[in-house]
C-alpha cells in the first residue's frame, strides 16, 4: 500500500468546481445575484481550471438558476479557468450562446424514473434531445461535458446496473461530449462498488474521459475519491464548502467539499493548482448568506482551531 500512495505523489488532478450551480441550486434559501458574482469571483481567484456558474433551464421551474446570462455578463473571467453551465435543451443553448459561453454541460440520467422525474422525458428522449444539443453545441465551437446521473443507484429505483451506466457513458461519448462525469446523485457509492462501476465502464470506454462526482451523503466520498485515483482517474467535481444539500435526504450532506477533496489531495501531493485557503475564503463569503452551517469537515476543523487559537 504505501507503494500505491508514493505513486500519486506529482500528479495532476482537475479539479471542476459545481458550488455556484449545483451548491446553490440546492441551498433553500435564494442568493442575490451580486453575491454570486462575488462568491464566483473570489473561486476564480482560487485558480480553479473549471468553473459551472448557473444553468440555462427554465427560470420558472428552478428560480435560483433564473439570473445565468446575468452572472455571465458580470463575473471577472480568470485567464486559466473555463466558465461553463448546464444546458437541457436548445432553448436553453440559444440563451448559452448568448451569454458568450464555449463550454456547457448536458445532464443524462442512469435511471429511468430518476430521468422522467428529473427532466420530465425517459432516458431515450432525453438522449434523443442532447443529441441535438450536443450537434448544435458542437456547430458553435463548444465543448460539450456530459453527467451521468444516479449512475450508482437511485432514489426510485435501487440499484442500477455498471453495464448500464458503462453503455450510457458509451453513448454520451459517440454524441461527442469530451468527458463524462458519472456521478452518485444520493451518496450511496462505496469504495468496493466504485471498483467495480469504473472496471466496467472501462472495459466499454477507457478512464480518460471519465470523471467523478461524488456526494457524501454517507460518508464515503473521500474513500470513493481515493480508490478512484488509484485506478487512474483524474478529474472530480466539488462543492465549495460542501454547498447543496442532499434533496433526497433533509439534512443530510449532498456534494462532496472542496475544501475536504483539496486537503486530502494536498496531503497527497497530488497537484491541483487550487489553493484551499482562497476556497476558505469563497465558503466562507457565502456561508454569510446561507441558513445553516457550511458541512465542510475541513471548514469546521479551521473555523473551531481559529476560534482557539
Ligand atoms: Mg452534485
């Protein structure tokens, strides 16, 4: 074992900050637009290489998400970071478009119900829609990131098969989306199954173009991020301060925090390019406008010895 920690020391890990779209989407009370362009100016000075800002879905349907061609007029644009927003359907890429983006991100899902409670169409209307997008995307000079949602289980539905999930990654890639990010929408991932979901999906498509987002609904995120780096994975999405809570269980942790990825990475010496004290900082912005504390452990941890201290 200490052959394989050794052996991450001196990698690089991309690390793609979701905080601002899918914290705040998440977080119950609404944000004012001027303190999400300074919550998003102060990451990028973290010097994150990714960025998701907002989404361009309906305004009416998710209010919270309504000022995304605003942010993207206002926010100061880091040289080394990529600004980028979901985008569900070809009304939703017009607004992208307009608002100057050359990266967006389609949202599939694993599971059937999940889809048509998520996005209102089953997994093979929704593919036949990003297909469109993805064309359309793709004519514009974008590039095109693709989630792969409850890709470790469902909230409605249980389990869901890696061969699935491995043929759904495989069709996201053939649309063109330059990397898939299977994510474990309600947290249940655990190391041994993590092994198992990126075996498959390798076999189908290879790791390169494969990234991970993780929730910590149940603790295991890090464990998750740790087996999945020792199988070669590069890229892992985070939450700043761990923003956006689990909407499938009240309470609880949803997004992995950047601050706990970055300190276990740090620790590691793998190279990331983001300095956890500039993401403390931008946590701890928003924390101000949010009702409860930040689950960030590594938050928490600063926050009690700085009060000691
Ligand atoms: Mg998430």
């Amino acid at each position: 074992m200490h052959m394989e920690f050794t052996a991450l020391r001196g990698r690089h890990v991309t690390l793609v900050e979701v905080g601002p779209r899918d914290g705040l989407q998440n977080e119950q009370v609404s944000i004012a637009t001027d303190d999400k362009v300074t919550f998003i100016d102060r990451l990028s000075a973290a010097g994150y290489p990714v960025i998701e800002v907002s989404a361009f879905v309906n305004p009416t349907r998710v209010p919270q998400m309504g000022d995304a061609s605003e942010l993207f007029a206002r926010i100061a644009r880091h040289p080394g970071t990529r600004y980028t927003a979901l985008v569900p359907n070809l009304q939703g890429l017009e607004r992208a478009a307009a608002a100057g983006l050359d990266e967006i991100a389609i949202f599939a899902a694993s599971s059937e119900l999940f889809s048509r409670a998520n996005i209102n169409q089953g997994i093979d209307d929704a593919f036949r829609t990003y297909a469109a997008v993805c064309d359309r995307a793709l004519a514009l000079g974008m590039r095109v990131r693709g989630y792969l949602s409850t890709a470790f289980g469902c909230p409605y539905e249980g389990d869901v098969p890696a061969v699935r999930v491995a043929e759904l990654s495989a069709r996201l890639l053939t649309m063109g989306v330059y990397q898939v990010a299977i994510s474990d929408t309600i947290g249940v991932a655990h190391p041994g199954q993590v092994d198992r979901v990126l075996h498959t999906v390798g076999e189908q498509i290879g790791l390169d173009a494969v990234a991970l987002h993780f929730h910590d609904t149940r603790g295991t995120a890090l464990a998750n991020v740790l087996t999945a780096l020792q199988l070669g994975i590069t890229t892992f999405d985070a939450s700043a301060g761990g923003l956006g809570g689990c909407p499938y269980a009240p309470g609880a942790s949803g997004n992995l925090a950047t601050e706990d990825l970055l300190y276990l990475l740090d620790g590691l010496g793998i190279d990331t390019g983001v300095a956890l004290a500039r993401v403390v900082e931008a946590s701890g912005f928003i924390a101000s406008r949010i009702d409860h504390a930040l689950p960030s452990r590594y938050v928490q941890a600063e926050r009690a010895r700085q009060q000691r201290g």
